[in-house]
C-alpha cells in the first residue's frame, strides 16, 4: 500500500469525506459512545493512513496514556518477530528452554522439552490451571516469574490444544531478553516504537510488587518482574494515538515510510486464520466478509485492522468489569460509515 505520508511526528486529521467515510454515520458514535460505552476514554478512527475521527471522554486527552492491558501480547508478538528478522532468535520452532540453559526439568517431563515459541505466541502450550483460570495473582508473589512459569508449562493437557496465558506471554518477553540483551521495553524502543513514531517508555523502576503497582493506577512506563523482565502478558502504558500507529504499521504488513520494521512473511504468519480464531497473539474474526485482526486488552482496550477497508480502530478505556464488546461498535457505527 503506497502512502503519500506517515505520520511519524504528526497525526494528519483530515475530513472523513475525503477519506471515503460518511461523517454523519461516524456522528452517531459519540452519542453512543456516552449512554452506552462509558468506559471509553479514547477512540481514533484512521482511514487510509489519516485521522477521520478522534474523541475523548472523561477528562482523558491524546496524550494521556493508558495501561492497555493485554494489548502487550501484541507488541510483544511485534518484538518477537523483530527479533527473527534481526537473527536473535532462529525461528518460531526453537525450544523454549534453549533460553533457559540455567533451568532444569524432571527427566520424565518430556513434553515441557517439546514446547516451542510458536506454541507460546498461539497459546496452545499446555498449563495445569482451567481455562481462563490462570493464578496471576500467585505468579505476582513469587520471587522469580519466570522459573515459576516453566514449572507450571508442559503440565497437564496436551501441546496444540488452545489455553490462553498471561505467563506464557512473560515467558516470551524474558526470550526477548534472554536472546538481545535488552529488555522488552528497551528492545521495543529501539526497534519499534522509536521508528514509527510512538512515544519511548521510559524506565520506572517498580517499588513494590502490589495490586496498584501491577495493574492498577500506579502503572507507569512498562511493569517489571522482581528480576527487571518487562511484563509479557499486560503493563504495557500507551496513548491511543500509538495504539493507532502501531495498527497502522501492521495494515501496511510492517513498513513504514519504506522501512521494513517487521517482515511481511511475519506479518502474513500473525494473522493467518486457524480454528482458534488466534493468530501469534492477536485475536482474529472473520464475519459478513470482513476479516479482522484485533490487539485485545481487559476492559476495552482495542487496536483493530481491518485490511480491505484501510482501517484502523483504536479504543482506550478506564478498566471495569464485562465491559460492552467493542467489536458491535466497529461493526455497527465504524464499518458502515466506510464508503467504498
């Protein structure tokens, strides 16, 4: 996809009829946004690489950042194929505990030997806990995450079947350190954020390890574990002007004002459709012919490509439980105003 310009310093907003959408059917949002999705603190619509709608509610601003929760997989997923590219990791088919020379298994635990990092980006390595009952909150009292993780990998069920984890994630951000030296959020500023425009995090380092300081309103920067790994999973800070820069350069298969950020082949791999409707950590659907690949964070927080529209939807939100799926608001409000 050929742009004319990129907004690397500036974000052009321009008026949605000269971007092929329909004002009058994007004004119907905000009413909406008010009465029915109240948790919403940010929303930018980018058509054809420019602003076509912008909002923001509840005292929140375009510089205002947000924990995006596990939106972090996501940008994780960015960093591991980084990595690849740049020949610090093989492939997706290395094992897991190549990056752990220091960690030994039970001799009889021979699956946890066979896991890969594809099966950490597809979530489909196996894990003792019921699905969607992972014990974060044990995870976030041990001394050491990411020894506790590998304990808990491999056990029970078996490889392929799909398992979503947080820990798993964290398993692949201490694999970014473990293979470049630097931290998830030194690697990502370097590498990713930096080159397209997206505000550098900067180092906060943790005072404790509590609720607030993890997930709640003491979040800044990126969250560490005790040992300084960038959390994998979640505790990732951005604005929803990054959220939709990073979009943006996944709807142009990674470049970016003609740099090759990730590789396309990369890029074709992460959003490949598969049974479990998740590609390497980013939610995918397929409905009404639209196909759709969505970074998803807890309580709202969205980055949505839409490649046959040249669309980019990207939600922050204050965290609630069960929030309302942002995905009715996109194919109700967003999708239909794109005239093609």
């Amino acid at each position: 996809m050929q742009r004319n310009y990129w907004p690397t310093t500036e974000w052009q907003a321009v008026d949605p009829a000269t971007l092929s959408m329909d004002a009058e059917k994007l004004s119907e949002l905000d009413p909406i946004i008010t009465s029915e999705y109240s948790n919403i603190n940010g929303v930018v619509v980018v058509r054809n690489g420019a602003i076509a709608y912008e909002r923001y509610y509840n005292g929140y601003g375009p510089d205002d950042t947000h924990h995006v929760a596990s939106v972090t997989k996501s940008i994780i997923s960015a960093l591991i194929g980084i990595a690849i590219d740049a020949g610090y990791i093989k492939n997706v088919d290395q094992k897991v505990l190549d990056f752990f020379p220091e960690y030994v298994p039970d001799a009889a635990d021979r699956q946890k030997q066979e896991i890969t990092i594809r099966h950490l980006l597809t979530m489909t390595a196996p894990y003792p806990f019921e699905d969607w009952y992972e014990p974060l909150d044990k995870i976030c009292m041990q001394p050491d995450w990411v020894k506790y993780t590998l304990d808990m990998l491999g056990q029970k069920g078996s490889i392929g079947a799909f398992k979503y984890s947080t820990a798993g994630a964290h398993l692949l951000s201490a694999i970014i350190t473990r293979s470049t030296g630097k931290s998830a959020r030194e690697f990502a500023n370097e590498r990713l954020f930096k080159p397209i425009g997206m505000q550098e995090i900067p180092d906060y380092e943790m005072k404790s390890f509590g609720f607030e300081d993890l997930f709640g309103k003491n979040v800044k920067g990126w969250v560490e574990d005790p040992n300084r790994n960038s959390t994998g999973g979640w505790g990732l800070t951005l604005n929803p002007r990054d959220m939709a820069r990073f979009g943006l350069l996944y709807l142009n298969r990674g470049s970016w004002d003609n740099h090759q950020i990730i590789s396309g082949k990369w890029m074709d791999e992460t959003t490949a459709m598969n049974p479990n409707n998740y590609g390497y950590l980013w939610w995918l659907r397929e409905e009404d012919g639209v196909f759709a690949y969505s970074a998803l964070g807890d309580g709202g927080h969205v980055v949505c490509c839409i490649p046959e529209k040249d669309l980019v939807v990207a939600i922050a939100s204050e965290f609630i439980m069960n929030p309302r799926d942002r995905w009715t608001l996109i194919k109700e409000y967003i999708i239909p105003a794109v005239i093609d």
